[in-house]
C-alpha cells in the first residue's frame, strides 16, 4: 500500500476513476478541449433559427432545412426515386416522409392525358395506387410563400 499516496492523487485513483472510468475522464477532457463553450450576446438571434432567406444573402443548408423521400415501390422493385414500370391492374405503392417543413403536403397525380387530382396528405405516409395508366406524381409543399415541388415519380403502364 503506498502511504505517501496524497491529495489530488489519491482521490483520482479512489474516487474519480472507480466512479466514472478512466475513458470518462479522457472524454471530459477532449469535450472541454474540442468543444468550447462560446456564450452569444444577449438579444442576438442564433442563424440557425431563421426560417426565410434574407435578400442578397447566400443560403447555406443548415439542420433545419426540409428532407425529402418520395420513392414508388411494387412486387418487382423495391425502391425506385425517377421512372417505375409496371403492369396494367398491379398496385403500387408511392412512399414519401417530409421533414423540417412548413407549409403543408399535397399529393398530385397527372395522366399523359391531362387529367390531375390533387390531395392534402400527412407529412409521413403512403398510397397505394393501380397502375391503368401512365401517370405523373408530383409531391408538393404549399402554405408558405411559392409552392416548392419536392419531388416526381412517373409509373409508366405497360400491357
């Protein structure tokens, strides 16, 4: 047993390492080295929270912008983002999630003819569809300034 054990010493190897490991404390010590605590000033809005883009100013991506997923699925294909074929009668599935958005989530589908249909949808959702025709399918967010077209998928019907 080493007697001329003291002070600081004596609590790191008895207290402080037996409590939280000695991987605990490199962490502590990287995390504080790393990542500094930098207090803003008061009243300041964080960049990060600004929602609309400010004229003339350069718009970086930041955790707060929208994410997209709009894909079709049927027995054959899985996942496909662009074109889908399939067989007159055969249900497909269209996927989408949408993150970080505002506004709201339309759903619109469009034969070659012409003729289109619009829907409200959730945020997070499927549908399933029968493939009779050729058609466009448009995801779409509206509500807040432009609508802003967030994706497109044509299932081509083939006999």
């Amino acid at each position: 047993m080493a007697d001329n054990e003291g002070g600081f010493k004596w609590w790191l190897r008895y207290v402080i390492v037996p409590v939280i490991g000695g991987g605990g404390i490199v962490a502590i010590w990287v995390s504080i080295r790393e990542h500094p605590s930098i207090p803003s000033p008061q009243g300041a809005v964080s960049p990060a929270l600004t929602t609309r883009p400010q004229p003339g100013v350069e718009h970086k991506p930041n955790r707060f912008d929208e994410s997209v997923q709009f894909y079709a699925s049927n027995a054959l294909v899985p996942h496909e983002e662009h074109n889908l074929t399939a067989k007159r009668g055969e249900t497909i599935l269209l996927h989408w999630d949408v993150q970080n958005y505002v506004g709201s989530v339309f759903l619109k589908s469009q034969s070659v003819a012409g003729t289109e249909e619009w829907m409200q949808v959730a945020s997070t959702s499927s549908k399933s569809v029968v493939a009779s025709e050729t058609m466009d399918y448009y995801l779409e967010l509206r509500g807040q300034g432009p609508d802003k077209q967030l994706g497109v998928i044509r299932v081509s019907v083939i006999p």
